[in-house]
C-alpha cells in the first residue's frame, strides 16, 4: 500500500503539469462513419456548434490539444443526441489518438475526433 501511495505521489505533479501545457483550439474536425453503406463524412465543429449525422445530432464543447503541436493527439468534449431521446447517448471527453477508450456506443453509426482546429 505504501508503494502505491509513494508511486501516485511521484507521478501527480506529471499528470498536473501535462494539463496546464494544454491548449484550447478554436474548433473540432471529427469523422462520422455510417457502418452499414460504409459512408465517411467529415464534420468540422466550433464550440457549442452542432451538426446532424443521419439521426445523430453532434455537438462539440471544447477542443484541447497539446501547446505548441496541434497536430498532435486532440481532444474534445463531445455531446451525441439520437433523434427521439431526451438524454445523450453519448457525453465526454473524446481522445483522437484512442477513439476506443471512450466511444459512442451505437449500432448503426460512429463518431471520433480527428484534431482541433488552430484558426
């Protein structure tokens, strides 16, 4: 138990600096994927915008990505309404580098954040 606490201890201030050394990006491009046809589409997003994707309607909170490389892993904050449901079926912090970590979960459709948008 002591070497679980002395580990967490060393590794917090890593984890605390790796999030101040965030930036926050002016919008989101994300992909959609209709899994039957097998149609891609690119939806690009501001903050607090939405898009419709077949009955999905997207919309994209906020956009980080790591200072001075927004090419690099992204993320963003993402709401996913289903047509006919009053409660999200999705709702978090989506990772551009691990869409599987915390993914949509929908049998017909599915929704991953390619980068932030700097401009």
């Amino acid at each position: 138990m002591r070497l679980l606490s002395l580990t967490i201890a060393m590794f917090l201030p890593l984890a605390a600096s790796a999030q101040e050394n965030a930036a926050v990006g002016t919008g989101a491009v994300l992909r959609g994927l209709e899994k039957i046809s097998g149609d891609v589409i690119d939806i690009t997003l501001g903050p607090g915008e939405q898009a419709d994707f077949g009955p999905l309607t997207v919309q994209m909170a906020e956009c980080r990505y790591p200072q001075g490389d927004p090419a690099a892993d992204a993320f963003a904050f993402l709401s996913i309404r289903d047509e006919g449901q009053d409660e999200p079926i999705f709702s978090g912090w989506m990772i551009a580098s691990s869409p599987a970590l915390n993914a949509l979960d929908h049998p017909r459709y599915d929704v991953w954040v390619l980068r932030c948008k700097t401009e």
